[in-house]
C-alpha cells in the first residue's frame, strides 16, 4: 500500500498507514514529500515545533533491493543533529538551553550528533539501535520489539515486511519535536514560586486521562469564579503558547503587549493524584527569561570561536548606534533576515538485516532538511523562524553516528550522561490551535 | 536679559524604557572650562548657553556639576549609552571610580529601567586570548542608592534583579570610599531611620534649595493629610513590580517635575478617562492589570505641596495644591497611567515622555493618554470625587503647553504604529531646564503673577533599529550643524 496525504481542518494527515483505510496519522500545517518520505510539521504550539516523518518502504527501490536479499528484518527512522553559527560547527553545550545535554553524542570534527534518549536510558533499556519510536520507551512500559510495528506510538513505528495484522504500520515513522529553546525547564523552575501560584487545581484521574492539564487550567481560569473569572471571554486564537519541559506555557493576549503568561505543570499529590498547578509570570520576567538568553547564546558562541582560535578580541564589531551599547549586546552584528544559527537534522530510514551469520543495518534512504534561526537585535530574541526544505542526502555515513552511539554507551565519561527525556516523550500531546505567536516560514 | 540654568534634567533616549539624570551644575565652572578650552571670547553671552556649547565644541564638563542624581537606567542595550551621555555631562570622568556626589535611584526593578544600571557599576573587560573568560570590573560606585525594600513576597525572580543587587552589594563592600544603599520602605520612608527621604541636590540661584522627596515607594503613597501611608492593593494575588514604583518629586523653588515610574492609575472612567481618553479594555485580561496607584498619589500630592495661601518674598509659590511643572509619563504613557483625574491635580506646563520599540515594543506612547494631554483634544480636565462633590464636576483648565517624546515608532515587524501625537515633538534626548531667574523672581514675588519659565532642548539621536521592517518616526527639525543646540530650544512659561 502506498501513503496517501490529504487535508482535515488545515491540517495535512497521511492515509494508508495500516491496513485499514480508515486510519489516518496525522502529518501537520504543512508537509514535504521528498522520495519516499513524507516530512510534516505542526506549529500549533511556537515551541515545540512537532516534526512527523514517514518512510514509505513501497516507494523505495532501496527497500525493494534490500527485501529481495531477504535478510530485512525491520526498518525505522534514526536521526542525527547539527548545530551551526554561521557555517561553523559548534558543540550543543555552546549554543546551550535544551540542547545542552546532548553533549555526550556529539562525534567527529563537525560536532554532529544522535538525536536519542541519554546514554544512561538507553543501557537500562538494552537499545543496540537508536531507533527514534524507541524514546517512547521512557514514557511508556513496552517490553517487547513487535509492539513497534503496530501503529501508533508515541514516537513513531518500525516498519516489518512480516504480515503483523490490521494495525501494523506500513510505514516506519518518526514523531519528534524541535526544541532548540534557550530557556531550559531548570531555568523556568527558578521562577516559579509559591508567590506568583495563582491557581491548584486537583482532577480526577479520569480527567487527567481526557484532558491535558493545560487545557483543565484554561477551562477553570475561564468559567470559575462564577460571574467574575479573571479570563472570562479569553480570544483563544490570540494566545502564544509553548512546552519547555514538563511545562506548558501560555501568554495572553494584550492590547500593549504586556500579556501575562500562564505556566501549567503537574505535581503528584501525596495521596498519589495529580494536582495541576498555574504560576503567573509578567512580561518582564518573561523577557528576562527568553529575551537575554539569546544574548547569552551568542557570548558562549563567541568564547568558543575564540577558544578555538577562530577569531580574537580585534574581530568584535564596533559599537555603532544607540540601543548597541549595553554588558550583553551581542558580540555579532546581523544582517536582516540572516539565518545565523542552522540546526541541522538528518533523518534516515535505516534496516536492520540479518544473515546467517551476522546482524547489520544498511542505510535504506535520508533525508537532510534544517530548522533555521534569526537573531534579532531589537529585542535580543533568538529565534526559530523558518524551516529549510528537506532534500535527499547521499554522501553521510549513518554508520559514524552508530558508533559514536555505542562508545558513548561504553564510555566511563558518557555511559551514565543523561538527557532530559521530556524532550522526547511531549510529541504525542493533545495541542489546541493556538494562533498567537509566530509560525514557521518554509524556503528552498 | 542674560539667563542661566543650575538644575538640568536630562530625559534620556533610552528607547522603550527610562533613564532620568539631574545635574546641579556649576555655571561658573563651566565658564572656567570654556574659557580655558577655548579662550574667553567663546564663552557665549547667555550662561544658559554654557553647558549646550561646551558638549557642541567638546569642552570637558568634568568638575562641573556639583550634584547629580540618575533615576534609572534603561535596559541593558542603553546602558553604554546612559553611561557615556554621564560622561558627557561630566558627571562621570572616566576614572574616577568613587561619586560621592552621584545619587542613583531605580525606580523599579523592570529590566528597562534597571538593566542598564549595571554598565553604570560595571565595565566588561573583552576576552583576549584562548581561555581568556569576560570580566565584569567596576566602572562608577555612586555615593547613595535609593531602591524599594524588598521582601520575599515582592522580589523579583528576574536573573538581572539578583545581578543588580550584586553590583550594589560590591559597591557597598569595598573597603573605602562605599557606596551607602538606602532603602525606601513603603511610602518612601528611608527603611532604618523611618524619616522621609529627601535627596539633596545642592542649592541654585540664591541658595535655593534643589531636592528630590520622595512620595511613594513599594506599594505605598505617604498622605501628609491624613498622616499615613496609604499601601496599595495589587489587583490580583501576584505582585506588580510597577505598582511598587518609587514616586519623586524633584524641587527647585517653585519649580517641580513628578517622575513616577511606571505607576499606573484606573485607565478608564474612574480615573476621569471618558471616550477617546478612555483604556482599551476589550482584550486585556484581568492579571495584566496594575494596580491603581496614581488614585492615591493624588491627594497626597495636594496634601504635600499644597497652593500659596499668602505671597512672601522667598518663598516657592504656586496656584495649585499639587502643582508639578513637568510630568514625566507614567509607565511611558500607558494607556492605564497617566489618568485626568492625576492632570488636573498636578497640571503640569510641560509633560514628557521617554518611548520607543527597543528593547520590548509596548505600543506606547498611547493614542488614549496622548489624548488626555493634547490641549486641542482635551481642554479641560475634570477634578475627582471630593466630599459631596461629585468626580467629573469640577473642570479645570489643561495646563499643558509642551509635549515632548524621546522616540516614537512609525512601524514595528512591518505594522504601522497609528497613534496620533498631534502636536508633541520628537526629541531624542530630551534637556529641560527651569530658568534660574525666573525661579528667583517667584521666589521674591509678593503678588501673584509671576512668571516661571522652563526651556527645552533636544539631541535628536535615535535607536539604531536592526529589523528593517521597525522604523521611527522623525525626530523635531533640526537646527544646522553649527547650533549649539541640536533641536529647540523651546521655552515655556506659567504664572504663579
């Protein structure tokens, strides 16, 4: 069967993906499809941005050589990451916010590196390969390999050429987000005090089943207290709204762009349920947060480019202008609408094949394709903007990424690194539309 | 007549924040420097014309000034600016770590108004080789700081209210030459000896005094009349760090200029803002909301400075209880700040504004207050509640006769900034100066009439805005190159 794509309420969902006609997977705003794979993204939410990938073995002469050696037991996505300022590589701890810890990943002179659960997870899993649907494994209580070919899952599936019934999916998948936030969960923590708590809310389990927290929050903060709730009549496509962390965040529209931002978590309950809590956080502590980290990000930037011996204290542009003169103006100057950070991603359906007397994987096909990032000098926001078209990638050697996966898994320094599984294990969240903010541009 | 000008108060261009810095400068000082510079016949004729040329020709006014004091500092991206524009005014020469003389006040611990203080506590030493780490080395430690007490309820969260209180801790804790922070607990009462605070800024024309007292601070207004501070509520359970602004009023004779931060008042018909003057309500949700402070501040601006009741020769004289000759926008002109209920209290000759779009557009200055304050929108202002009389019912006259705005945005990310501001002037950096003469002639009055004049004069410089799709309206015409004053100068003049 082959993957079909068509459209539900502006939203592109992909058919074909088991054996029943009915069901449909959902793909995103709007979508590429490069070979045999089809690249979705969703930016319901500003951040994270959910990436949905299928590889549709049908297509692919690749898998069509592969299936007639007979030796293909499974197929799935792996991913792979690179972090850029302007053309240089630089290790993720540089750039820094969520994508620091992937530090014990990074390989080779262009500080590529896995986009997979830590080191320390997966040896407590046994993973030999980083699949990526193998991050449900920290959110979910799979035990067994076959549970993979069903679909869905909360990272996506393996592809089998076995008959595995109804719900097996025909196509191997990724879901993911794009996280590249600045602001870390620690960061967001630190902020959060019992002072500027606004509202405990204690559901039932079967509420919390039905419902994300966020989405009980909103209603509560809606309609309670009767015939004065602080948001009664809430123009809910004007909300901006992203995850960091376990953390849901919510800014409300203003007509002077002061809005308040509501940040919604879970906390466990002594009794064992889950209390939803709402902290409140003014423009100004927002900004604090969002608006000087990407400052920071370019002075980390710059002291690596001099610890490398890249550029010395005579390459700092003058100061010119007024508003260019403060302790963290940036040590760059941009031009409008350069995308000075690229974060780099490959996606690649990958097989694991068995022979009488070995097991490997065998490249099936990738694809390459960027999430692009502007700087704004204005209001010193670094910000994901624009995603570049995926293309077919030939030329990269997976296999270098599998064996920076495994020694990072037998390294003392790497073996027992962690990373922040909440990275992987939000892409499957309920998310309302929310239209404030800004949405993702796409170019060639 | 020839005039001078002691008391300068320069309202920076810190774009869409705020920094205030007030000089008591020595005329005759500045002469010296000119005629040594330059030689005795480039002193101008007019002292009032001393400081403009000096920073015209480069005349160094290091050892000029003989007080100053900086309300705020802008955000971080102006902090070099607010520091080079001090060193500019010879309020700080470069070397010379230790002010004694300098008075810094942050009005609330917004970054933009806080942030950029930190490049007056701190200079950052570039990295010059490989390993080599930023530095953050002292630069200036004023003599005095003035902030809100905190508490652990109010604190900010923010990174750069904790590094800010670092800076000022490490200017406390040298081993000589320390910088004292005084507290300001609510009402404005210095936290320790409970007195309320009153900066000293010298003495001007015939010795009269030059002091800024301070009216409000951490959620709370000091009512002279009814002897107590009146504490304000936050509209919701979190805490407002506007509403906890530090509220001057800085004095010169019968000259006053009410700098309040970013306090807000009702926005809407409450606070006397009816129609084309009232907030745009229809989005803004209930925890966006200040809390009204301006209500309070008043009365108590009545209470503390009442009108003349009897004309004595060296005394201040006003016409009006709560009189201050310039306002400084509240919260940049917000639409919830700046109420007619406050105009028609302080009634004010010259109300500025310091605007922009960098570092945060806030769509300000906005259309409703630029209404409130525009003579030919708003005639009259109408008087609130008192006793048996009801809000709205008695009018009084708008006063306003000069508006001036540091910047303004025409556009930002390509959408057109609409706001009308009729007939204000773009300034840039913006210098009002009460003239000295005319403060000595009210101060020996004996009669109503007399007349206080108020000159001001602009920089014109702008933000340099990175995103093309950002633009700012121009600024006032400006005069040739040779001028000496870039922009103006304007005068004004109100009786007393």
């Amino acid at each position: 069967m082959t993957l079909t794509v068509s459209s539900v309420n502006n939203q592109y969902v992909v058919g074909g993906i088991t054996r029943d006609p009915s069901v449909t997977a959902p793909l995103g705003r709007a979508y590429y499809q490069v070979g045999p794979h089809l690249l979705g993204f969703d930016d319901n939410f500003a951040e994270p941005v959910i990436v949905r990938a299928y590889y549709d073995p049908a297509q692919d002469p690749q898998a069509a050589l592969a299936l007639a050696r007979n030796t293909v037991q499974y197929a799935g996505y792996v991913q792979f990451m690179q972090l850029s300022f302007r053309g240089m590589p630089i290790p993720p701890d540089v750039y820094g916010g969520k994508l620091a810890d992937r530090v014990p990943y990074v390989y080779g002179r262009d500080k590529k590196f896995l986009d997979f659960m830590g080191p320390a997870d997966a040896r407590v899993r046994g993973v030999l390969t980083p699949f990526y649907p193998y991050n449900a494994l920290l959110a979910t209580s799979i035990t067994d390999n076959a549970t993979f070919f069903q679909h869905p899952q909360l990272n996506g599936s393996l592809w089998s050429p076995a008959n595995l019934g109804t719900t097996q999916s025909l196509a191997a998948s990724l879901y993911g987000e794009i996280s590249p936030g600045l602001v870390t969960p620690a960061d967001l923590a630190r902020v959060l005090t019992p002072d500027n708590q606004i509202l405990v809310l204690s559901p039932t389990p079967q509420q919390l089943a039905q419902t994300e927290a966020y989405r009980l929050a909103l209603n509560a903060l809606e309609t309670t207290p009767q015939g004065n709730p602080p948001l009664a009549q809430l123009d809910e496509s004007q909300v901006a709204a992203q995850i960091i962390g376990d953390y849901v965040l919510l800014t409300l529209p203003d007509p002077e762009e002061l809005g308040d931002t509501l940040v919604i978590s879970t906390a466990t309950r002594t009794d064992g349920g889950t209390n939803v809590i709402v902290n409140l956080l003014d423009d100004y502590e927002m900004a604090d947060l969002f608006y000087n980290a990407g400052r920071l990000a370019l002075w980390r930037i710059r002291q690596y480019q001099i610890d490398q011996g890249v550029v010395d204290s005579e390459d700092l542009p003058q100061a010119a202008g007024r508003g260019r003169s403060g302790l963290y103006t940036p040590p760059f100057q941009f031009e409008p609408g350069e995308y000075a950070i690229q974060l780099k991603y490959w996606t690649a359906a990958v097989a694991v094949e068995q022979t009488r007397q070995q097991l490997y994987r065998t490249l099936l096909s990738g694809i390459t394709w960027s999430a692009l990032f502007q700087f704004d000098e204005d209001t010193g926001l670094m910000n994901f903007s624009t995603i570049k078209q995926p293309s077919l990638f030939d030329g990269y050697t997976v296999m270098d990424g599998f064996r920076a996966f495994e020694t990072s898994l037998q390294s003392p320094r790497t073996a027992n690194a962690l990373i922040d599984t909440r990275n992987f294990t939000k892409a499957a969240m309920v998310r309302d539309n929310f239209a404030g903010g800004s949405k993702l541009a796409f170019i060639n | 007549m020839p005039q001078s000008a002691s008391l300068e108060i320069h309202v920076q261009n810190v774009g869409q924040g705020d920094s205030v810095l007030v000089i008591n400068r020595s005329l005759s000082a500045v002469k010296t420097a000119i005629t040594t510079a330059k030689g005795a016949a480039s002193v101008p004729a007019n002292p009032i014309d001393y400081m403009p040329y000096a920073i015209k020709n480069g005349v160094s006014l290091a050892g000029t000034v003989t007080k100053a004091l900086l309300v705020d500092g802008g955000d971080d991206e102006y902090g070099g600016n607010v520091l080079d524009y001090m060193a500019a005014q010879g309020v700080f020469d470069g070397t010379t770590v230790y002010r004694p003389d300098l008075s810094l006040v942050v009005s609330h611990y917004h970054d933009d108004h806080m942030a950029g203080l930190r490049s007056v506590f701190k200079e950052r030493i570039e990295p010059k080789k490989k390993n080599d780490k930023v530095m953050l080395i002292d630069r200036l430690r004023p003599g005095t700081v003035y902030q809100a007490m905190t508490d652990k309820k109010s604190d900010p969260v923010s990174q750069r209210y904790a590094d800010f209180q670092a800076d000022v801790l490490g200017a406390m804790s040298v081993a000589t030459n320390k910088t004292v922070r005084v507290y300001l607990s609510p009402g404005g009462r210095d936290a320790i000896t409970k007195q309320q605070v009153s900066i000293d800024l010298g003495t001007g024309v015939n010795g009269i005094p030059i002091k800024a007292t301070v009216l409000a601070a951490a959620q709370a207004v000091w009512d002279k009349g009814k002897n107590q501070v009146v504490a304000i509520a936050s509209t919701g359970s979190t805490v407002d760090q506007n509403d906890r602004s530090v509220v001057l009023v800085l004095e010169y004779g019968s000259f006053r200029c009410l700098l309040g931060g970013d306090i807000a008042g009702n926005g809407v018909g409450p606070g006397g803002n009816f129609g084309a003057n009232a907030a745009d309500t229809g989005t803004k949700k209930f925890f966006s909301q200040h809390a009204d402070v301006e209500s309070t501040l008043g009365p108590a601006l009545e209470a503390y400075f009442p009108k003349t009741t009897a004309w004595v020769n060296g005394q201040p004289k006003f016409t009006a209880d709560g009189y201050c000759t310039v306002f400084k926008a509240n919260h940049h002109g917000s639409s919830s700040s700046v109420d007619v209920h406050l105009l028609a209290t302080v009634q004010p000759l010259v109300f500025v504004g310091s605007s922009g779009v960098k570092a945060r557009f806030h769509s300000h200055p906005t259309q409703a207050v630029m209404n409130r304050v525009t003579p030919a929108q708003t005639a009259q202002w109408g008087r609130r509640a008192e006793g048996t009389v009801a809000a709205d019912t008695v009018m009084v006259n708008n006063t306003i006769k000069g508006i001036y705005l540091t910047e303004v945005a025409a556009k930002v990310k390509n959408k057109a900034f609409g706001v009308s501001i009729y007939t204000a002037s773009i300034m840039g950096d913006t210098v009002i100066r009460p003239v000295d003469e005319t403060i000595a002639a009210v101060q020996a009055a004996t009669s109503p009439g007399t007349a206080l004049t108020v000159q001001v004069y602009g920089i014109g410089e702008q933000t340099l805005l990175y995103d093309p799709g950002s633009t700012l309206r121009p600024t006032a015409a400006l005069n040739a190159a040779s001028a000496i004053y870039p922009i103006g100068p304007f005068t004004h003049s109100d009786t007393h």
